[in-house]
C-alpha cells in the first residue's frame, strides 16, 4: 500500500512564497556532472535508525511532501544496488509515477537513486554527528538531463517547479526528523 502524506500546503500565502524564493539553507552548486542542491540537518537518532528510513522507498511518502511511497520492481524488495523501483508522487491534483534505479548503497552512511524520467539523482548521506546524525538530502541534475535544459530555457515557468522542489526537499528532511526522533523516544 502507498504512504499517504501531508503534501504540499494548498495554494495561498505559503505555496506562493514557495514557488517565487529559493528556499534558505539549500545550498546550489556547478560540477562537471552536473548542478546539485542539498540540504543538511542534525537528527537525533543513530545513522543506523535513519538508514532503515531514507532506504525504505515503500515509507518514503511519510515524510516527502511530493512522494507517496514506491514499489519495488525487481530485486529482493530491498535496497541493492541496480534495483529497480516505481516511485509515485502528487502536487495538489497531478500524480505521475517515475522509474527509478538505485545507484548507491552505502549502509549506515550513503543511499541514492536516478529517476530516469528526468534525469536527476536523490540521495541521503548520513554521517553522525553530536550523539546524532547530520543528514545530508541531496538532487543532482546530471549534465544533459533534458529537464534540466528544458528548466533553463523555461525561464519563469521552470523556476517555481524547480523552487517548490527545493522547499520540499528541506520540508521533507524536517519531518523525516520528527518521524525519527519520535521513534527513537519510543524504543
């Protein structure tokens, strides 16, 4: 079954906001592989109780507001690399399903996987920090990703997509911390 999720707040004062600013603390950056965006975030959990969330891609949706859960398509049902998954997602009435590949897994420290509609790679690295986790959720649009290139030329129309992702990626690190540090009370 997939996860059902609060979603994006409906269109207002804070969807708009969301879609005309970059949200703070994300930081961009140009590689020769491409453009990457991440956002870190001290959790209070051990890496090995977070690594059981972010490579779950079943319970994703719990957490991402655009995300409502995946399915494994091939493999054992569990995060390996080369396995394949269908993930779902929805802003407001557009749902749309992506094939996705898993392309690192890193137990405990690194998990990341390339949606092949778009072209982008998502991850999560974990490395602990202060009794805790710094969690780091990361998209990295690969050169020659033809989103990417139609998100340039789009100008005013590719930006609040691209700025409404952003604010969602760090939305989504938000309460993947509650969820986790929740459960951490709860043991």
């Amino acid at each position: 079954m997939l996860s059902q999720s609060v979603g994006y707040p409906r269109f207002g004062g804070p969807m708009f906001t969301e879609l005309t600013t970059r949200p703070p603390g994300v930081v961009r950056t140009t590689t020769p592989e491409g453009l990457n965006d991440e956002y870190s975030l001290h959790i209070s959990a051990p890496p090995e109780r977070l690594w059981d969330l972010v490579s779950d891609i079943t319970g994703m949706g719990r957490w991402s507001p655009e995300n409502r859960g995946a399915r494994w398509l091939t493999g054992p049902g569990a995060p390996i690399v080369g396995a394949w998954f269908l993930g779902v997602n929805r802003i407001g009435p557009v749902v749309w399903a992506t094939p996705c590949r898993v392309t690192v897994v890193e137990p405990g420290r690194h998990f990341e996987f390339r949606v092949y509609v778009i072209g982008t790679r998502w991850g999560y690295r974990l490395q602990p920090s202060g009794g805790g986790t710094l969690v780091t959720e990361y998209r990295q649009w690969l050169s020659g990703a033809p989103l990417l290139a139609l998100l340039k030329v789009s100008g005013p129309l590719g930006k609040p997509r691209d700025n409404l992702a952003l604010h969602g990626l760090k939305r989504s690190l938000h309460r993947l911390r509650r969820i986790a540090e929740a459960r951490e009370v709860d043991r």
